[in-house]
C-alpha cells in the first residue's frame, strides 16, 4: 500500500511540474508575441487585399488556402532554420533581423509612395477576369509575403525567448507560430466577411439590428483603410526600430539614445498619461527613421530596375 502511496506522489509530483512547465511555455509564448505586434496588425492589414474583387463564396477558402501557406512557411521552413542559425550561428540572428526590419521599411515606404503616385488598374472589356488563375495568383503572392512578415516574425520571438535547452526553445517559438497564425487568419477570416454579416443584418427584421447592418456595411471601407494606415504605420515603427537597435549592437548607439533622450523628457513632462506618450514618442521617432531607411531603399530599388532594364535594352 506504501509503495502504491508512493507511486501516486510522484505522478502527481510529475503532473504538477508538467503543469508549470506548460504555463511557463504558455506564459513566454504569450509574452514574445506582444513583441511581435506591429508586425501582426500588418499581417492582418495586408491579406484582405487578397481576396478583393474575387466572388464571395471563394473569400474563407483563399484565407485558408494563405493560412496554410502560412503553417507550412513558419513550421515546416523557418523554425528549423532559425533554429540552426541559433545554434550554430547566432551572430547572424541580428544581421537577418536588421535585413528584415530594412524589407518593412521599404514595404512602409513604398505603401506610401503609392498612395501619392497610385497606378491606374487597366481594364480589358474584351478578354473577362479569369477568377481561378487570378485566385491561384493571388494565394501564391500572399504566402509570398506571409513568408517575409513569417521570418520577421519568428526572429524577433527567438531574439525574445529566454530558455535553458534547444527544445524548449523549439516549442516555445511553435506555440508562438501556430498562435499568431491562428489570430491572425482568424481576424482576417472576420474581416473579409464583415459587410456580409452587415449585410444580412440590414435585412433582418428587427430596425436595431438592420440600423447596426447598415452602420457595418457603410463602415467597412473606412475600417479597412484605416487598418491598412495603422499596418503600415506599425510596418515603419516595428522596422525603424528593429534597425535601431541592432545598430546599437555594433556600436552605434547615437540614434537609440537619441530616441530614449527624447522619451524620457516626455515622460517627465507629461503630466498625464505619461507612459503612453514616452512609447508614442519612441514609436514615431523609430517611425521617422524606418520612413527614412524606407525611402532610401525605394530609391535603391527603383535606380537598380531602372538600370537593369537599360541594361536589357542595350
């Protein structure tokens, strides 16, 4: 009876520490994703675009369709990579990182150049929309870019996990994965369908919930430019300040304590909401500096196309 007493101890010995472990695991998973955020918001704000001006009906298969894209880009390609890299090269972990938060400047840059300088949509009255090709171009350009966001993503949540063992390492950063692709497919899969639910409340029977349907029908391209606007505003932040601090790491710290200098004073000034003005202060000055970097890559970029098809010409 002793030894049976002594058994049950130690499975509930065992079952407690495997309950810690899992909510410390749950615990860093959840904490190295706010870090992740701005990229997230982009995320979100970026893929509905996939799926306009395609039939309704195909709007959830193409989120799935991304989604999985997704899965397969963060746990079958990046998470054995970043681990290798940290590994065996970590020393490359902020180069790569740096590299990354240069491509969301240069994505935040071009966002807005665009808005000044949109290109006109040709229309060809004679040759119709092929939806299934436009369909299959359209996933295969947003797991395309979900692969870029994918590695952002998992460098800054390896850069943030604090852990004693590759393989705890390894499940943190896949519960990191699996729950930001999750919420954020699942966000994008309510959004595309927003003004449907609106508008099925708009013919409901009741006049409250037809008033909500039309305020959500009428709503959704505002919300949605205005989700795009926060994306890229966080796309800037997040690259700015990536590229800031990994300055710092070689030795230039002249922009990061520029940035903490003028946070601080804020925070000292501000009699009200003093924390959220010193964040907003780093976040529009990282800003600034990731519009900057952005804009000079756009130029790079632009130059180097224009080149090579001088180049192709000759």
């Amino acid at each position: 009876m002793s030894g049976l007493l002594a058994l049950l101890d130690d499975v509930a010995a065992l079952t407690k520490l495997a309950a810690a472990q899992l909510d410390d695991i749950s615990a860093q998973a959840a904490k190295v994703g706010v870090k992740t955020a701005g990229i997230l918001i982009d995320d979100t704000a970026v893929t509905p675009k996939y799926v306009h001006g395609l039939p309704a009906a195909r709007e959830l298969p193409i989120v799935w369709q991304i989604a999985r894209g997704s899965f397969f880009n963060k746990l079958v390609i990046l998470l054995p990579v970043a681990m290798l890299l940290n590994t065996f090269a970590p020393w490359m972990l902020s180069p790569l990182l740096m590299i990354g938060g240069a491509y969301l400047c240069y994505e935040g840059a071009e966002k807005i150049w665009h808005s000044f300088h949109p290109k006109p949509i040709p229309v060809d009255a004679e040759n119709p929309v092929d939806h299934a090709h436009l369909e299959k171009q359209r996933v295969a350009g947003a797991i395309k870019t979900d692969f870029i966001l994918s590695a952002e993503i998992m460098t800054i949540a390896l850069s943030s996990i604090e852990a004693n063992s590759i393989w705890r390492e390894a499940l943190i950063l896949a519960v990191v994965a699996v729950g930001i692709t999750v919420l954020v497919y699942g966000s994008v899969a309510i959004l595309v369908k927003l003004d449907d639910i609106g508008l099925k409340m708009a013919q409901g029977y009741f006049a409250a919930t037809r008033s909500l349907g039309r305020l959500i029908v009428r709503g959704m391209p505002g919300f949605m430019d205005m989700i795009a606007t926060i994306g890229t505003a966080a796309m800037l932040w997040v690259g700015g300040s990536i590229i800031i601090h990994g300055l710092e790491g070689f030795g230039l710290a002249q922009i990061a304590h520029f940035v903490e200098d003028m946070s601080v004073r804020v925070r000292e000034f501000a009699t009200v909401a003093s924390g959220f003005l010193g964040w907003a202060t780093e976040a529009l000055l990282s800003g600034i500096f990731g519009l900057a970097v952005g804009l000079v890559v756009l130029v790079v970029m632009i130059a180097g196309t224009r080149l090579t098809a001088g180049f192709r010409k000759g």
